[in-house]
C-alpha cells in the first residue's frame, strides 16, 4: 500500500496491519483496521511497551525516515500512532 499525505485513516489503519504481519514480535488482540482512533493501545490492543518499539521500527523501516525512538512513549492511543 503507497501511503500519501492525503491517506485517510482507515488507509493508514490496513497499512498498519500489513507492518504488523511483518514483525514476528509483535500479538494484538484486534486488527488495526478494527480500532477506531480513540482506542487505547494498550488496552484495547493489547500492545505492550516491546511492542509499541517493534511497531515503531517496522514504521521505521517501511517508510525509510528517521525518527527519535522517544515519540513511542506519547503512544497511548491509535490516533497517537497515526501522527
């Protein structure tokens, strides 16, 4: 999936559950693509704190950016890992 800065959410959402089925590490309760924005990453998904950094590396990664692996402890909700 090609993502653009014009991707809705639910774009956004498959495009994170094409990154998880890449990482082994990484067991959600829900799909991404289930989860509205307000959900909680921890409770709601299930994603611990490895997670939340195997998730950050796989975004890492896919899009071939560097980012500062400090923005994973603002992740609380869905909507926080779209940003």
């Amino acid at each position: 999936m090609q993502l653009t800065p014009n991707s809705n959410d639910l774009e956004i959402l498959s495009w994170l559950d094409e990154v998880v089925a890449e990482i082994d590490d990484i067991f959600l309760r829900k799909k991404f693509c289930d989860c509205s924005p307000s959900d909680n990453i921890n409770d709601d998904l299930g994603l611990d704190s490895l997670g939340r950094i195997n998730l950050f590396y796989g975004i890492i990664d896919a899009f071939n950016i560097e980012v500062d692996e400090a923005a994973v402890e603002f992740w609380v909700f869905v909507k926080d890992v779209l940003t």
